[in-house]
C-alpha cells in the first residue's frame, strides 16, 4: 500500500489550486489567456532589472542577442550559459512582445 505524503507547504498549496478552479464547466477562455510567447519569437526588447550599467554592457557582449534576433532554444541556452559566466545569480525570462510572434527579454539579478 502507498501512502502519499505531503509537506505543509505542498499540502497548502494543493489547497490554494483548488480553491482557485473554477467548478467543472465554467472554465472559459479569454482572449488574453490565448496570447503566449511562440516557440521562437523575435526579440522585441530587451530589459534589465537589478543589474549595473557596466553588468548590461558585458552581458550585451556575451550573449550575442540583439533586438530583430530570433529567440530559439540555442539562442535561449547561449544566454544562460553566459550569463553564468559573466555573475553568479544573473537569470533571464522572457515574456509576449507588444506584437504577434515578439518576445520581451529581461534579464534580471536573482538576489
């Protein structure tokens, strides 16, 4: 016999989801749910958040994106690594660009 265990914090968790769904049948979707980043989007913009001047300078250097360039999962595993390599703790995420098939890059410090 398995028994499932859980940790408060997953356990609360579980809790909070289905607080959050709806009842079956009510689900509806929105137009603003449908709008997600494509599989390889063009950089529309790049941010940065919590990181110097002289931080942005070197990591435009290394990662070797620039707006116009397609963000592509070897694009996407480029910036990573260099990242890493220019500080520990500097991360990236992406999000939906103003326009179809754009993405905004932020690249931000973990800390």
């Amino acid at each position: 016999m398995k028994i499932a265990t859980f940790t408060r914090c997953a356990a609360s968790a579980l809790l909070s989801a289905a607080l959050l769904v709806p009842a079956f049948g009510q689900v509806r979707a929105t137009q603003s749910s449908a709008i997600d980043v494509p599989y390889s989007a063009v950089v529309e913009t790049i941010e940065f958040k919590d990181v110097t001047a002289a931080q942005q300078k070197l990591v435009l250097e290394r990662i070797g994106v620039r707006v116009g360039d397609k963000l592509d999962v070897e694009a996407r595993h480029r910036i990573g690594r260099e990242l890493g390599k220019v500080q520990k703790g500097l991360v990236f995420s992406y999000k939906a660009g103003s326009r179809s098939g754009t993405a905004t890059l932020i690249i931000s410090s973990d800390c």
